[in-house]
C-alpha cells in the first residue's frame, strides 16, 4: 500500500554527535549509522514524542590488525580490539566471533536513545531532548540499547527497550509521568525475549505484553497444519507491568501458506479501537543476509487477545526506495521496513517507523484500513 502523507523526518546527518552521551571518550571518530526504529506516544502538549535509537559506530572498526567494538565499562565508554582472523565481517552492523560452538556476535556500534519531539502531526521536529537521552548504566547494557517502544497506561507511561550485552539480551523497562523524563524499573524478561509490546489498556486488571522468544530450534508442525515452525508473536500477562507470566496459548504465527513471515515480530503497541486490539508487527522474509522487513496488521480479540479478528496476508508497510535515495551514500541495507509506534491523529493513526535502519519515516495510515 501506499498513502499520501508519508515521509523521513529524522536522519543521521540531524543527529549531533557532540552532544553524545559517547562524545569525548574513545579517542577515535564515529558517525551515526542510522537514527531509526522510534518509538512514539503522544506527550501532555499535545506533541509526539519519538525515541530514537542512535546506532553510533566507528569510523574505522578494522585498524592494526584487529576489528574494534564499544562498550560501557563502569560509567565510561571503551574499545575492544578483536583478531581479525578470529572475525567475520560480512555484516556491517557487527562481525561474528569464530570458533566456538554457538554463535557469538560483537557490535561495530552502540546504541543509545535520544527524545526527539515533533509536531501534533508527526511531520516536522521540534526539539531534539539531548539532556533526556537514555545511555547504558549497567553491565546489562553494556553493548547499548535498542528499538524502544512506548505506551501509555491510564495516566503512565512504560517504554520497553532491548538491552544487549554478553551477560544476556534482555528486555528492561523504564517508567514516566510525562512521557518525557524517564525512570529505570528493572529486568522485565530474560535472554532473547524481546519486542516486548505493552497493550495500552488493562484486560481483567492485569497488563498485557508482545513478546517474542528467539532460538535456534523449533519444532515442527504436523504435515498439512496451516502454520510454519520458527518466531512467533506470544503474550504475557502481569498484575504490576514488573512481574510477568507466559501465556498458555499463542499469539500470532507464521502461516504456512507465505515465506514473507517466516520469521516475525512486533511492532507497535497493541491500541483499543472499536473491534478490538490493533497491532501493527513485523514480517520477515529470508534473503541474504538480512531479509526483506515488512509491517502487516491484525486485530485481536478485546477480552482474549488469544484470538485473531482480523487481519491480511498483504502487507500494510513496505521499504520505499524513493525515501532513502537522496540518502543512498549512507545505505547499508535495503528492503527494511520496522514500524514501532502509533499514535492517534483523528481520522487516521500516525504510524512511526526504522526505514533501511537509517531513519525515521512518519506514515499517515487512515482509519478505514482496519474498518470492518
């Protein structure tokens, strides 16, 4: 699909990297490899406000023989140096640690979230919140933070993000009054549970979640099922948004009828509209590396998000090569489209997503979409 309101509205060329919360400490210079995959919600003045990851990396990672990687190190930032021949490099966002029995990834950048806050509509900034900017702060979040999501429960706010480091790949929360000033709560889901989505309302008084378990082996359906084996969407259930419970039952799977979401995720929050919870995910479908990235939608049941309402096989989202273009000196991959927030703008849903994991993109998605 396409729609007329629909544009990049932060790229890495508006981020200020003196004001970096890594700015100083390295000895070596770095860039933004992308400003992406924000989250969105809507502040008391009435403004957006998106969270930005800002993937800051180095210049030169390969230099004197060795791939170099950042980290937090007790409230300072530092390199590591790794054998070149102990590395593989394919992947510009990071390299692959050889020789061992797992697969074991070091990043060629690190993360950090940045406050940008836009106008009602999403289409132009107003101030980038550099002094409200979310660094790591623990040995947890040692390799940064990732794809922040947002949402907004009675009068608080709770925004979920990625946290990466060797000790686990955890999701964390954070809490606010504001939606601008933001709180550190905890671990809220263990190693390679992420995409963690909180529903923005209360179902039998208990919070719902998103989430997605990832791991390197799955077991098969019965022959002829109508779903494929691998990621999936799958819920939680919480009484303080702190303390979470798997569901018994599934959430969304991938069908065996496309390869397009052979693999899965979400995406935005799931919001309450008339038939019941709207959540925007994640579509991947396998090529090269990478794989090409597309948002679909469903809704869900509003007293049993179990159950699928309705949804569509054709994808609501795709990359748009004519955004990026001016960019194109700056691509480093293709075919990547991650939506990761939403917001009500009247007659349609301001819908905030990564473009190539280099930028922002605003999408104006009317509401008769997802009408009956």
């Amino acid at each position: 699909m396409t729609f007329p309101i629909d544009k990049l509205v932060l790229v890495p060329d508006d981020i200020d990297l003196s004001r970096s919360p890594l700015a100083g400490q390295l000895g070596v210079e770095t860039y933004v490899l992308g400003a992406f995959n924000p989250a969105l919600t809507r502040l008391p003045n009435g403004n957006l406000l998106m969270m930005v990851r800002v993937a800051e990396a180095l210049r030169t990672p390969i230099f004197d023989g060795k791939v170099h990687s950042i980290r937090w190190d007790d409230g300072r930032f530092v390199l590591d140096a790794w054998p070149l021949e102990l590395a593989d490099t394919a992947d510009p966002r990071k390299f692959r640690i050889t020789g061992g029995g797992w697969k074991v990834m070091a990043l060629t950048s690190l993360a950090w979230l940045l406050p940008v806050e836009l106008t009602p509509d999403g289409l132009d900034v107003v101030a980038h919140h550099y002094d409200k900017a979310i660094a790591p702060h623990a040995s947890f979040q040692m390799y940064g933070l990732e794809d922040a999501r947002i949402s907004k429960v009675g009068e608080r706010w709770l925004m979920t993000t990625c946290s990466v480091s060797p000790e686990r790949h955890s999701t964390t929360l954070y809490s606010s009054e504001n939606g601008l000033d933001w709180t550190f709560e905890d671990i809220v889901l263990d190693h390679q549970n992420k995409d963690m989505l909180i529903f923005e309302g209360l179902i039998d008084d208990h919070y719902w979640a998103q989430t997605r378990p990832l791991g390197d082996l799955y077991f098969a359906y019965p022959p002829g099922s109508e779903w494929r084996a691998g990621p999936s969407i799958n819920l939680a259930t919480s009484p303080d948004a702190r303390h979470w419970k798997p569901h018994r039952n599934p959430g969304i799977r991938p069908h065996s009828a496309t390869v397009a979401t052979a693999r899965m995720g979400g995406g935005t929050p799931p919001i309450l509209t008339d038939r019941g919870w709207l959540t925007l995910w994640h579509g991947v479908e396998p090529k090269e590396i990478v794989g090409i990235y597309r948002t679909y939608w469903s809704i869900l049941d509003r007293d049993d998000p179990t159950r699928t309402i309705a949804t569509r096989h054709e994808p609501l989202l795709e990359a748009n090569p004519e955004l990026t273009r001016p960019y194109e000196d700056q691509m480093y991959v293709r075919d990547v489209v991650f939506t990761t927030g939403i917001a009500d703008g009247g007659d349609h849903y301001v819908v905030a997503s990564g473009e190539a994991d280099l930028a922002c993109r605003i999408t104006h998605i009317p509401k008769s979409i997802f009408a009956a």
